[in-house]
C-alpha cells in the first residue's frame, strides 16, 4: 500500500526536526563522550598549569604570585586559543604551502604570547621577554605532551579525527544538509583503497619484525587472517622512482637508475629532483595511471594520474589552500610545533647512536655527520604531514589514495637495514598504520589497506672502504684518458654542474652511480656502443673492471648483451657461459633481470654491479652508504606486499613492479573504482588481444570480481 505522501512502501518515513534535535542532544551528553570531554580538559588545564608554572620559575626578574594567579592566566590562554586559533587556522588556509608553514611554526607562540600579554598580574613586561617566554612555554607543552602519551599517537588520533569531522560536516552543508548539527557523521559505506608505502622495507626484514613481536598493528593483522603477506621481486634497477614508475604507471623500462646521463640532450638527470621529475613524468603517463580515477598521490616520485598530488615530486609544490589537512597540521598545537620539538630529540639521538657505532667499532658503517643530522627530523615531520594529508582525503571519500613514507629508508641507508636504528623507525611506521586503523571509522569510505615497498635494502661495507679508491678512480685508471680531454674534478660532480645546457663540460667517461649498480657513459658518442668500440677507445677498462674484486658484473653490447666476471661470462639472451658462470652469486632471476634492464631507455654503454659476498650477501655500494640499493644482491630486490586475505594475487609470482601495478589495477577494478576494466585498458593501449583471449581475459575478471564481491562486506 503506497503511502499518503505518496511514495513506495519502501520509503523512509520523515523523521521530525524536534526528534533529531533530541537525538542529537542525547548523543552529544552521552557518558561516554562527556567523560572523555571532562578528561580533555583536565589534562589540557593540568599541561598548561605545569608549562605556565615552569616557565614563569625559569624566567629572570619574574616576581613571585600565588597559585591562584597562575590558574586564572591558565583560564586566560585557554579563552585566547578558543578566539584566536580559529583565526589562526583561517589563515594558514588561505595562506597555504610555504605560508601556511611559516605561519604554522609561530601559530602556537603568538596564543601564547598574547595570554601572557594580557595576564593581569602583569609578570612579563616588554614583546621580547613575552616572545621568549611564550616560545619556551609552547616547547614545554609539546615535550609534556608526549611524555603524557608515552610516546603514543593519541593527541595525534584525536586532532585528526577533530579534522574529518570538520570535513565531513562540511561537506554535508555544501551537499544540503543543515548548518548546525552536533551528530557525528556516520561512517561511509562505499569501498576505498588505502596503498600505503614502506619505503625500502624488504619481506625478510618485514617478516623478522613480525615475528619478533615489533610490529603489533602488522602483526595483528597478519595473525587474526584478515591480511597476508608475500614478497615480490623489483628487478633492476631497485629503486623508489624506478619502482614508482612501474607501479604507479606500468612504466618502469624508462628509468634505468636512481641518475643517468642521457647522451641526446647532455644532461644528467636526477630522478627526485624535481624539475627533472617534471620531465620524466611525461614518458610515463599515457593517462591510465593507477590513481586515475579521483585518486590521490602523497609523497611519491610520480603521480600515477592522480587528480590531486601532494607532496609529489614530479609537481614540485607543497599542499596549496585547499589541502586542509596540510593547514590543520600546521596549526594544531600537537602538529608541526610538536614535530619540531622532537626532532631537536631525533637529532640528539642520531648523535648517541652514531657515538656508539663509534665506540663499539661496529662493522660496516658510515659517516652519520651532515646532511643526514637534518633527514632524521625532517622523515619524521614528512611522515606526520602525510599521515594527516592521508586523514584528510580519507575524510574527502577520495576512492584511491597511495603514499610513501620514507622514514625507514632514510635511517637504513646510514645505520644499516637491520640496525637497531632502522627497526626504531619501522615500529614508527607501523604505529602510523594503527592510527589510520583508528580513523577508519570517520571516513567517507569504506577503507581497505594494502601495505607494500618498493625495494628492499642491502649492507656491506662501501667500494671506498674495501678498495681504497671510489669507482671512477678505478675507471680512470683503466681507461687513461688524454690529459687534455680529461676534466679535473670528479665526473660526476663536473657533468652536474650546468646539466641545462648540453654544452656543458661533460666527462668523456661519465660514472653514474645508483647504490651497487653503475652506469659508464662515453660521452663524445651519440649512440651507445658495444665492446669492438668500447675496446678500440679504452682497450684496459672492460677487462680492468671485470678482473676488479669489487666488480662482480660488467655488462656490455657484444653482438647482444653479455655479463663479463672475472672468471668467465654469460650470454644473457641465449644463457650461453663461458667459464665461471658470474651471475651464480646473484641468485636465480640474475639473468632476467638484466636482460629486461638492457631494454631499458638511456642504458650505459657499460653497466656494473659490484661484488657481492656469497656467505653474508653484503654488496660494496659505489656510493658512501652502508645500507644500499639500485642494483643485484642481498635483500634489496626483495619487496613485500601484505594485502586482505581473501584477495587473490592473478599475476604470477608478481617479477617486477609493472606487474604489481597491474595487480593492484585488478583490485581497484574489482572494487569498482576504475572506469574501465583492465581488458578495456589494454585494448586502448592498443594491444593485440585476439578474441578468444579477450573472452576468456573477461570470464577471468568476472569470476574474480565475484569472488571479491562477497568478501566486500566483511
């Protein structure tokens, strides 16, 4: 029977405004929440009566008041922050990227400074002594903060979810909904993904950590069923932007290092410098990225097509006015200040860890001095702003978000890959996926996670350290150049110098190197050339650098690709060997690997990878780190995926990252999140399916998107 308004027996019957009203006011004086509401403040009123306290107490010339005093400048701050943070925010908002961070740093001090100000009983005196008090005051808050967390992320969680509820309710009004309400938006329904990356993270080492108990949220997860883990293999060359470009777009062929010289233009490319980022891009897009459909990229190399990109470096820009997420952190007392404060301490552990490497004469390590003092911070500020960017979208309903979070690399490369040091910062990122665990429920989607890496990392003591000499010494040495041609300083830093203009002085012989693994460019040619050229310019080097014992590999074009060792060689087309096979000691998928990596753009006309030890598996990276990767050896081709358990791997054993991104493609196809299915997708590429592939291609994908329906409600 149809209603008297009218509509179908299954429609909602109107609820009334004054009933809402009610609902509202019951949910908002819930026990629950007015407890943790009275607990809030306490805490906050307690932390600011302590800071206040101390402050005062440190400050020269501070006459002595009462108790009574000091509670009513904590009542002061209190009124201060409720009227003018909101300001505050507003601004960093509409300031956005470098502004909203400048603005962010002093956003908490000014609050601060202007209560003191105000202070009735007029114990500071004079913009300068307020300034500095109302700085040492904030740094006292976030140090107190955190020791009243324990080192958790709960002021982390809740400001977060303050930001996604904000959001939401935001978004309600501007679809219709009313202006006040005090419900909380109800948790979406509609599926999402979250592709969460742990930059330089290998399965062994993953698995180690699991199984030691390190990792409760990974663990949880793998324990209970509900995700499961695997490895893949990234092949050659192992590194984020060549890993990125494959997963992201399908296109790892057109990156054949961390830096190459590409002999048409002159110029040295650097792949996470961003203007040569914003060139690379390009050959990689052909518009069907995997975050083509409204996803979002945070913290990548490359963009995958997203619609929005942040922190990105192919676009080279921080968050602008429309990323909230950016805005709030940088504003929220327990954001970039609180980040800030505890890097000093990042620092300062840095310092004590790399004393102790010192002390204990612990084998193999590097320089921990210089530049690297600053990457420690600033991983752990990076990794808090994405994981806030993340929330954010998460809050938007952006169906698709992926996000690589570098801390873990950061640390390996200086500290070693299974170093105290490093696994500090695993357990660091790991406690990130908790909390985005814990915002689950305030999404405008229904989140799924898949955690994965792009390479893993391998130890061993640097070619400088077992050799006494870098590699484009020895290269030098073996080729002896004219004097004439030759240029005085390194090649490398001599090519880089001007890399826009092809003009600029360029060695003859160019070493380009990515952790093990090297590229030799013979400059003055414009083609690459094979060993007859090779041998007629510079008869010692191939020899010379094959007979190295750093050396394990040189690769060069002999009438097709061959891999020369110093006791033999392999034909990489046909698997031909001649003596000692070279490519034993570098594990079964060698010869693919470096088969596939021939075929990649701008190759060297010589590639080198650098020995490795058959008992340890530690490789002598051609670069100053103790933790490596880019080429063959050890644990750094090993990548992991962990993913929900009941979503099946359709793509083999996953060889290489083009692999993974059609893996992940598949997924996000099964969801519904894709506009075409991946078939559609290689027909428009222009593929050749014929048509009894392109039917059994669709019952496959059929059946499999039955299989993930049924799983889409667990």
């Amino acid at each position: 029977m149809a209603s008297s308004t009218g509509g179908s027996p299954r429609d909602p019957v109107p609820v009334p405004a004054t009933r809402n009203r009610r609902q509202e006011l019951r949910a908002l004086f819930a026990w629950p929440r007015v407890i943790d509401r009275t607990r809030a403040v306490i805490r906050s009123a307690a932390t600011t009566f302590v800071v206040l306290t101390f402050t005062l107490w440190l400050m020269p010339g501070v006459r002595s008041t009462d108790v009574i005093d000091t509670m009513g400048l904590v009542v002061l701050v209190a009124a201060v922050g409720a009227v003018l943070r909101p300001l505050l925010l507003a601004g960093v908002v509409a300031l956005g990227g470098w502004g909203a961070m400048l603005l962010g740093v002093v956003a908490q001090v000014i609050v601060m400074a202007v209560a003191l100000e105000l202070d009735p009983s007029k114990r500071l005196s004079g913009w300068p002594t307020v300034g500095v008090a109302a700085l040492l005051a904030v740094v006292c808050a976030a140090i107190l903060d955190w020791m009243f967390d324990s080192g958790t992320e709960d002021t982390f969680v809740k400001e977060a979810r303050r930001l996604m509820r904000g959001i939401r309710r935001r978004q309600a009004r501007q679809a219709g909904g009313r202006l006040v309400t005090l419900r909380r938006p109800q948790a979406g329904t509609e599926p999402g993904l979250l592709m969460i990356q742990l930059d330089g993270v290998s399965e062994p080492v993953l698995r180690w950590a699991v199984r030691a108990g390190n990792l409760p949220t990974i663990g949880r997860w793998l324990r209970a069923g509900t995700h499961v883990m695997r490895g893949w293999h990234t092949g050659l060359p192992s590194t984020t932007p060549a890993s990125q470009a494959g997963i992201l777009h399908g296109a790892s062929r057109q990156i054949p290092g961390f830096r190459w010289f590409e002999k048409e233009t002159g110029r040295l490319m650097v792949s996470n410098r961003p203007r040569d980022a914003a060139m690379i891009e390009p050959r990689l897009s052909d518009g069907r990225g995997l975050l083509r459909d409204g996803g979002v990229s945070i913290g990548n190399a490359f963009s995958g097509d997203a619609a929005i990109s942040l922190l990105t470096v192919s676009h080279a820009a921080l968050p602008g006015r429309s990323a909230r997420g950016w805005a709030a952190f940088m504003a929220s007392p327990f954001g970039f200040t609180r980040a800030l404060v505890l890097g000093v301490g990042e620092v300062i552990t840095e310092l004590h860890q790399a004393r102790l490497q010192r002390r204990r004469n612990l084998q193999p390590r590097v320089s921990r001095s210089g530049a690297f003092l600053a990457l420690r911070p600033a991983s752990m500020l990076l990794r808090d702003v994405n994981v806030s960017l993340i929330a954010e979208q998460m809050a938007r309903g952006a169906p698709a978000v992926y996000c690589d979070l570098v801390d873990y690399d950061e640390v390996a490369h200086h500290a070693g890959p299974a170093r105290p040091e490093s696994m500090r910062q695993l357990e660091s990122l790991d406690r990130m996926l908790g909390v985005l665990e814990r915002l689950a429920p305030e999404a405008a989607r229904r989140y799924r996670i898949v955690i994965l890496s792009d390479h893993g990392q391998s130890q061993g003591a640097t070619f400088r350290q077992r050799h006494g000499e870098t590699l484009e010494q020895v290269v030098e040495r073996f080729s002896q150049p004219d004097q004439a041609e030759a240029p005085a300083a390194p090649a490398e830093t001599e090519a880089t110098q001007d890399p826009d203009f092809p003009s600029s002085p360029v060695a003859p012989l160019l070493v380009v190197s990515s952790g093990n693994l090297a590229l030799i460019y013979l400059t003055r040619f414009p083609e690459r050339l094979g060993r007859d050229r090779i041998d007629h310019e510079y008869p010692q080097l191939i020899a010379g650098l094959a007979g190295h014992p750093g050396v394990g590999l040189v690769i060069v074009d002999d009438n097709g690709p061959v891999a020369v060792g110093a006791a033999g060689r392999h034909r990489l087309a046909d698997g031909t060997v001649e003596g000692v096979d070279p490519l034993l000691p570098y594990g079964p998928h060698a010869r693919a690997d470096l088969l596939r990596h021939q075929q990649a753009a701008h190759i060297g006309d010589l590639v080198l990878i650098s020995s490795v030890d058959p008992v340890t598996d530690e490789v002598a990276a051609f670069e100053e780190l103790v933790g490596s990767h880019g080429g063959l050896g050890g644990w750094q081709t090993e990548a992991m995926l962990v993913h929900p358990a009941e979503w099946q791997i359709t793509h083999g054993d996953l060889e290489g990252p083009d692999a993974v991104h059609r893996q992940l493609v598949e997924w996000l196809d099964r969801l519904g999140l894709r506009t075409q299915t991946p078939v559609e997708d290689e027909l428009e590429a222009g593929g050749h399916l014929a048509v009894e592939q392109f039917t059994q291609a669709t019952r496959e994908h059929d059946g499999a998107a039955a299989r993930l329906s049924s799983s889409r409600d667990r």
